[in-house]
C-alpha cells in the first residue's frame, strides 16, 4: 500500500454532473494524481470500495441499490462527502417526490406515451425503488457536504487540498453555491 | 341556504368579528362550511373569502369538507390514553365501521381524534356534534352507536350520556362557598373603586393562568392608558392537557366569575367584557347564558348597574378548537374573528388589545379570586399561602389516583400532601402545569406549589410506576405539533422536528448523535419561539431529558446512524408492484456490521 | 439624537419609535432576517432577525429601541442558530435551488451564503406544493414559499388589494389567492404591483423574465446579502 490518499467516488441517483465538474480542475488532475489515488470510482472499475480516506458521493437515494452502495462507501469511508444538491437535499430527482411510487412505475411502463408490452419489470436484478428519493444524510452519517449543482471544479480543489494538507476544510464565500 | 346565512349574519350585524360565531353555526347546520357559503358570507360581512378560509383552515372544528351528521372527536390527553382510550377508539371504528380519521361513506358520522377536551377525571372522553360524551367504555359505545344508526336526534339520546361531574374533592378560601350575588359589586362600591384596586394590590393576586402577572398592576396599567374604550376579557379557553376547573367555575361559581369581570370592568372603565369560552365547553353556554340574564334582571350587569352610574355588558363568544387561543393576544384575535395568532408584543393588551383598545386579560380563576378579595379585603387573601404565592390556588387532578378531580390548596402545599390527598400510590412522577409546565420525578415531592417553585396554570397529571416516560412525552410533543399555529419559523417547523426526532428514537431508530440532535433542537425551538407554546413545547423532552436520561440513551443503538424512516417500508408499493419477494426485495434497517 | 443603544459593542445612535432592526440599518449593521422589509409593517415570524437584548432573545423587526439596551448581534451562537433556523425553511419546503430561476437572487439562499450553511441538516419534509402557473405573467410555485408574509402586506399597503392570504394551521400553513377559483389570474393581482416583486424566494416570479441575468452572475453569487441588504434599505 502506498502512502497516498485513497478516494472513492460514486454517483447514486444522480447524473455524473458532479463527476464531470471534478474533473473540470483539468491540469490540477496531474497534481492530484501524484498525491492521491483511486479506489472504486467510475474512472478505476474497481467493483467495490476498500478502506479510502475520503469517499465522495454524488446523487441522492433513489432506491434499494443506492442503499447498499452508501452503506459500503460510508463503511470503508474515513470521511463521507455528501457531493452536490442531489445527494444534500434529494435534488431533482427528488421532484418526484410528490408523485406516488405507482404513479411513477405506471407512467414508465404502464400508461406512458409508446409503452409497448406495458407490465411492471420484476426482474431480481433491477433495484426496487424506494417511495422518495431521501438526501443521504437522511441514510448515513455524512462528514462534509460540497453544495452546487455542480459544485466547481475549484471547490473539489479546494476541498481535496485542505483535506490532503491536513486543514479543516472550509469553502470560501465566492465557492458557496446551491446552483 | 342562503336564506339562513343572510339571518344570521344579520343576527349579527354583519360584523365580521361576529365570524366565529357565524361559522360556527353553519358548520353545525351543514356539517362543513362550503365554498358557495363563504363566497355568500364574504359579500355580506365585506371580508375576503381567503380571510374567511384562512379561518376555518385554523379552527380544529371548522371543516371545508363534510362531517358526518354525527360527528365525533374523541379527546387525545395522556389521561384518555392512560384509561384505555386507544382501543376503545379502535371499537369504536369497528362497532360503526369505519376507519378513524374518517367519515363514513353514507355521510351519517366521522370519528377523529382531538385535542384535550377538558374531561381528564372523567376519560376517556370525546364529543359528539359539539357536546362531552365522558366515562366512554364499550357498553357506552354500543348506546351510542345504537343511536346513530337508528338516526335518533342527539336532544333526544339519553342524557346520562352527558353528564359533567364537577368531582370537588378539597374546597378553601374560594370553593368553600360561592359569595352572594351582587355581593363583591356592593361592597366594591362602599370602599372605592380606587380603595378597592388598593386592596386587590395588598392581596398579591397573581394571574391564574400560570404565568402569574400582577393582576391589580394588569388592571391600572389599563385604566392608565389614554382611550375611549376599554375591554374586559375573561380567558376560558382553557385547553392545556389535564386542566377542568374552569370548566367547573362555570358550571357551579360562574355568578362569581361574571361578578369579577364587572368590578374589573367597575376600576378600569370598561363597558363591554367578553366570555371567551372554548368550543369544548359549548355544554355550558346556555346555563352561563341564563346566569348572565339573572345578572342583568337584577342590575348587576347592563345600564346603570346598581344604580353607580355603570354600564357593563358581558357577551359569551365561543371558540372552535385552537390550544393557541389561551395565549391572551391569540385570543383577542379570535375574539376579532381571525385566526388565532399571538401579535407581537409590545404592544400589550393592556395597551392595544381587543380592537386595539386597551383590555384586561384574565383567567377564570383570577376573575373568582378578585371577586372574593373585593369582600374579604387584601389582607384576608394575602395572609393565606406563602411570600410571592398568595391566596389558594385550584388544580385539577388526574390521572393515576382514586379521586380526580377539583382540589383547591393554599400556596406553599408540597406536592406530597397533595398526593395523599387524591390517593395516589406508587407514583413515578407528576407533569405539573400541563405539557407546557414540568414533568418531577418521584424524589421531588417535596416541592411546592408556589410561583417560586413549581408555577401552574392547575394540570396536575399523576403517572405512576406502571407508565412509560416516553409514552407521555411523545404524547405531549405531537400536541404542540399539532397546535403550533404555524406563524413563526421555529415552531411551525421545529415542532414538527421535535415530533419526528422523538419518534425516531422512540420507535428504535435512534443511534449515536440523536439524542444530542434532540435537545439542540428543544433548545432552538424553546429560545426562538413567538410565543409561549413554542417556548414550552420542548418542556416534556427537556424536564424528562434531565430527569431519565438513561432512558433517552437505553433506547438507542450502538451504531452510528440509522435513518429515521422504515426502510422495507419505502419499499413495499414498488415491491407489491414488482410483485417480488426475493431477499433482493428488502433492506436491513441497519447495515450488518 | 444621544440616545443609544449598543449592539455588539458598537454605539448606535437611535430615534424614539425606532425598531433595533432600524437603527441597526441606519448604523450600517446588519442584522439577518427575511420576513423584514422596511416598506412595510414588521412582522416578526421567520425569526432570523432575533438578538440578545440585555440577555433575553427578542425579534429585531419588531422590537423597539430603548436608551442604554446591550445588544449581541454577530455572535456565533446567534449565528450558527440563525443557519438552524434557515435550515428550518429549507427543509420545510421544496427548495431545489438548480432548477429556480430565481437562484442567485433569492434572499434564502443569500441569507443561507452568508451563514454559510451547505446542507440541509433537518430531515426533509418534502411537502406537496402546487404550482400556480394560470396567470399569463405570474406565477406562484408553492414549494418555495416561506410564509414570510410580505405578498400579503405588499397587496394591503402598498397596492390597496388583497390578493394573498396565508391560511392553515401549523405546519401545514400555505399561502391562499384571493379569487374564486383560487387561481392567481382569476384575482386582481397586476404584474407591476407591489406584491408581484417583493417575494424574497422565487415563490412568485414574473415569466419569461427569467435567465435575463446568467446564473453564477446574480446579486448573492457576487456580493454578501450584508452589503445588498444595506444599500437597498438605506436607499429609500
């Protein structure tokens, strides 16, 4: 095992903004790559999480999947990043929370406009999807949340570097957005 | 329809701080208050039919949808509860087949639960179209649903299904015996309306509602104040869980109390008072209205009241289910016909109350006691009880002992003589002063009843070795969830936290950090609250907190963090959906560790 | 004019009939609130605005100045207090800045920069909101009301209607349109009235006015809601 710090990155119900940002910080990768390295994340296809130092989570909980990944990642997790609007307050996909799980599956694969063989999938793979979308604060203990939608590229900077030099970190007002 | 709603807004003078008692009276006609009715009655009283709507959306008894022709609140205290209130519901729904919280579906009767309905020493409770059904077990319940099947009018179901005991067990200085009519008036006027306000200042009588200000510094800040007008109020809206006297003031003493709001009237010069008298009580409204008649035939109220060249008028107004209305600016605004919301102070009443005139806000009890002090003098009154807790005070006792009921004691009386007094054995502990007061365990009956000591407004619920903690803190803490009148940020929101935060660590789901999460929040909720029911709806979690935190700590996990929520449960529509049941269809609450 | 009151230390001159909230504007403090707007009558419910007054917590907007009062203001237990309070709304509602239009001009968020709040901390309620798109130039998205109360005042002081009133109890209070459908265009409202600009969250937006201004480029992206609020309330 080397020295580095190990990150864990994943995106639940959401949709690799947050990961696209990240990699946003472009040439800061290289200063990066030689003081950290990766464990499960979409860049490494490492299938499952090892003890990490920091574990970045994009997306909120959506269903019974996003449970368990949270579950593994909080697990092997020194610190949990809650990363984004969706994993801090459900985001988007939270908007289906007014709207009943029936609804919902109807809509998809019942009623909805160019349904064809319209039934309900039940295949065991397919994770069952929970009634709301829930922030995972609601699900796990969470250390350090990164609003935005996306949080910059900088923030992630920001927040790696006071983390891997051994500061609290702290965003600065111009890094603040829920946006 | 429109016929009776033009009669009684004009029964009214069109006047909208009538409104109360207008809806009050098509929600009984019509078991709801329709769209068509509040468009009508926003063009005869020219009020907005949003202002209208935002009032029957505040009151628990005022509904937009109907009712059932019989419709039946059952009375959610923790003393209903601790009398097997829960599965007497359950029969209930059973016996008239439906579910409850419902009305059923030919429309005949709905049955919900309410808040306190002020019949703790005789629960389990409830009302039925408005009137108390007490004493409920399931032979009472077959009568009563006997009787809604077979669609008897309610005046002509047997009355001992009515019946309000007043259960006096300890009578003193005010109990004892009710003055004579007129008798306070007469001897105000023989001393001096001045001379008189000296001696309600040597007695020391403090408010009776529990917050215990002045009452004769009350009376002259008002009569100070530059106006025209001024307003006498007597607070019987008394909804705080475990408290009845009042109820029974104005049942046996209500000629007393009516005399005491007519001396205030008499030194602060006012000449309209007001009754508010809260919807639970609508069985006393037509005895207090005979008593206040007989007040007025003998010229003891009206015009040129015993011939002293005062004109004072009482009207009764009834409420329509809010707990908030006890607060006395919550109460002036729905005296005004608003939704109960408490204003910002200052202004006090004193200075801008009812119409924003200068009014005396007082209790029941206060006004019983004033009247007594105007005949004994201040110093008869100021002698009984101790240093800044003078006079005798009522409570009203339930829960676990044999004789709950009215008891009045002098200030100074220790918890346990009060105790031996009502038979209670074995006890765990006492919630004085009503969910909003304290909750003290078994090794503090030493404590007194006294504003320096333990203040009350007179609940005085006893719990003993048998009952949970918790059980009666949740209670408490989903009422002011309940009853938070939504107008400021901590406490619309806060008492919903506090209510899903105790939840989760009461149903098991509690680890680590919640307990700590629990009180961060009673005291964000308790310090930057409007008013007084978001300052003490943290008290049942907060005294307990202190008392029992071993129980807290005992019912939670050793692990880091569990949702607050049934995770199988967030499952189960898209599992029956799926119609799967393999173990991929269900999620472990906490993860295997 | 020598009579004073101190918050936090500071000497601020104020006159009789003065709130604290408005000596401490004219002073150049600034003390957080939302429900606060100088133009119209204080109503003292979001609470953002309470401070330590001899030592008892009273609301800023509602409460007059008296000679001599020692008031904390800036303190971090008011402060972190304050973000609970914030916290408070956004849980209670549906506030998903990403898709507003009005994020970056929304006091919500701007008051949430300053207290630097990044989460949520609350469980959500995640309450179901209607959205109010009838009227051709207005509309209502419930889910980001806070019950702050200025449509209702801005409609009865500023515009002489009644357009709004906030109804319900607890915490299911929602914000009711005066018209008989209950439909925003089927009441008197006007887009250039008073109570069509005041929301302090994006509850009640003007359409199609939307992205004139980028995100990332509004009012709290670039400056304090300290400094904003300031200006704007020292303008008049």
């Amino acid at each position: 095992m080397s020295d580095k710090i190990r990150i864990a990155t994943t995106s639940l119900a959401g949709c690799f903004g947050c990961h696209m940002s990240f990699l946003d910080i472009d040439e800061r990768l290289l200063k990066l790559a030689a003081l950290v390295e990766f464990d499960r994340s979409p860049i490494t296809d490492i299938e499952h999480c090892t003890n990490c130092d920091i574990g970045l989570i994009e997306g909120g909980v959506c269903n019974s999947e996003n449970v368990h990944v949270l579950r593994e990642f909080r697990k092997n997790c020194k610190l949990l990043v809650a990363v984004g609007a969706c994993s801090i307050n459900g985001g988007l996909p939270a908007m289906r929370n007014h709207i009943s799980v029936e609804d919902c599956l109807n809509e998809s694969y019942i009623d909805g406009i160019g349904v064809e063989n319209p039934q309900i999938p039940n295949d065991p793979e397919l994770p069952l999807l929970l009634d709301k979308v829930y922030p995972i604060h609601e699900i796990v203990k969470v250390d350090y949340y990164l609003p935005g939608c996306p949080p910059s590229a900088d923030v992630f900077w920001a927040f790696l570097t006071d983390v891997i030099e051994g500061r609290e970190p702290n965003l600065p007002y111009e890094l603040l957005h829920y946006d | 329809m429109k016929k009776f709603i033009q009669e009684l807004c004009e029964k009214n003078n069109f006047q909208s701080v009538h409104l109360l008692t207008i809806l009050r009276k098509i929600q009984t006609k019509y078991f709801f208050i329709s769209k068509e009715d509040i468009e009508i009655l926003s063009n005869l009283l020219k009020i907005e039919s949003t202002q209208i709507i935002s009032v029957v959306e505040f009151y628990s008894f005022f509904h937009l949808k109907p009712r059932g022709h019989y419709d039946i609140f059952l009375s959610d205290s923790i003393t209903d509860q601790m009398l097997g209130q829960q599965s007497l519901a359950n029969y209930f729904a059973k016996k008239l087949k439906l579910q409850l919280g419902q009305v059923r579906d030919d429309g005949l009767v709905s049955l919900a639960y309410t808040s306190c309905t002020g019949m703790c020493d005789q629960g389990p409770a409830g009302l039925i179209n408005g009137y108390p059904i007490t004493q409920l077990n399931k032979a009472r319940i077959n009568t009563i649903v006997n009787l809604i099947e077979t669609q008897t009018a309610i005046q002509d179901w047997p009355r001992s299904i009515f019946t309000v005991n007043d259960n006096i067990y300890k009578t003193d200085l005010l109990l004892h015996q009710e003055i004579t009519q007129g008798e306070a008036l007469k001897a105000t006027f023989n001393r001096g309306l001045i001379a008189t306000l000296d001696e309600l200042k040597q007695s020391g009588l403090r408010g009776r509602g529990g917050a215990g200000f002045n009452t004769a510094m009350k009376w002259q800040f008002c009569s100070e104040e530059q106006s025209s007008e001024r307003y006498v109020v007597c607070n019987a809206d008394e909804g705080e869980p475990g408290t009845f006297k009042d109820r029974v003031l104005l049942n046996k003493y209500a000629n007393q109390v009516f005399e005491g709001m007519t001396l205030c009237a008499a030194i602060i010069g006012a000449e309209q008072g007001f009754l508010y008298l809260r919807a639970e009580y609508l069985h006393l409204y037509s005895s207090l209205k005979v008593v206040l008649a007989d007040r007025y035939e003998k010229n003891l109220l009206g015009n040129n009241i015993l011939q002293k060249n005062i004109n004072f008028n009482i009207e009764i107004r009834l409420g329509a289910g809010a707990y908030i209305c006890g607060e006395e600016s919550a109460l002036i605004e729905s005296l005004e016909g608003k939704p109960g919301i408490p204003r910002n102070r200052p202004p006090y009443p004193v200075v801008e109350g009812y119409l924003n005139k200068p009014t005396v806000v007082n209790n029941v009890e206060t006004f019983l006691a004033a009247a007594k002090i105007a005949i004994i003098g201040g110093q008869a009154f100021a002698k009984i009880g101790i240093k800044k807790s003078t006079g005798t005070k009522l409570l009203s006792i339930s829960g676990d002992c044999e004789r709950a009921g009215i008891y009045e004691y002098p200030f100074g009386t220790t918890i346990r003589q009060i105790l031996d007094d009502c038979g209670a054995k074995n006890v765990l502990g006492v919630q004085v002063g009503g969910p909003s007061g304290t909750f003290i365990s078994n090794q503090e009956f030493d404590r007194r009843l006294a504003f320096e000591d333990l203040a009350t407004g007179g609940s005085f619920i006893i719990f003993n070795q048998q009952r949970h903690i918790l059980d009666l803190v949740k209670n408490f803490t989903h009422f002011f969830a309940h009853e938070s009148c939504g107008f400021c940020t901590p406490c619309r929101v806060g008492t919903s936290l506090l209510k899903k935060q105790l939840d989760k660590i009461v149903d098991g789901h509690g680890s680590a950090g919640d307990v700590v999460a629990l009180e961060e929040l009673c005291q964000l909720v308790k310090n930057y609250s409007h008013c007084g029911l978001g300052q003490t709806a943290a008290n049942p979690i907060l005294s307990t907190l202190q008392r029992y935190p071993e129980i807290y700590q005992s019912k939670l996990k050793a692990i880091s963090y569990e949702p607050g929520f049934d995770l199988n449960a967030s499952l189960a529509t898209a599992r029956q959906l799926a119609n799967r049941d393999d173990s991929g269809a269900y999620l472990a609450q906490v993860e295997d560790e | 004019m020598n009579k004073t009151i101190s918050i936090d230390g500071k000497t601020i001159p104020f006159k009789t009939g003065q709130t604290i909230i408005e000596a401490a504007t004219a002073a150049g403090v600034y003390i957080p609130h939302l429900c606060h707007n100088p133009d119209y009558k204080p109503h003292g419910s979001c609470k953002l605005c309470t401070v330590k007054i001899n030592g008892r917590n009273c609301s800023a907007c509602t409460f007059p100045a008296t000679e001599g009062q020692e008031i904390l203001n800036k303190t971090p237990e008011l402060e972190n207090d304050r973000r609970k309070i914030t916290q408070m709304l956004f849980v209670e509602g549906n506030h998903f800045c990403p898709s507003c239009e009005q994020s970056g001009n929304c006091q919500l968020q701007g008051l949430g920069y300053y207290l630097s709040m990044k989460d949520n901390h609350f469980p959500h309620f995640f309450a179901n909101r209607e959205l109010d798109a009838s009227h051709p130039e207005l509309l209502i998205d419930h889910n980001r009301c806070i019950f702050c109360n200025l449509c209702v005042r801005a409609s009865q002081q500023s515009d002489g209607k009644n357009v709004f009133v906030i109804s319900g109890r607890g915490i299911n209070k929602r914000l009711t349109v005066n018209s008989t459908t209950g439909k925003l265009k089927d009441s008197n409202i006007s887009v250039d009235d008073c109570a069509a600009q005041i929301c302090p969250t994006g509850a009640i937006l003007k359409k199609r006015t939307a992205y004139a201004v980028p995100i990332g480029q509004r009012l709290y992206d670039t400056k304090k809601i300290d400094e904003i609020a300031l200006e704007q309330e020292n303008k008049e």
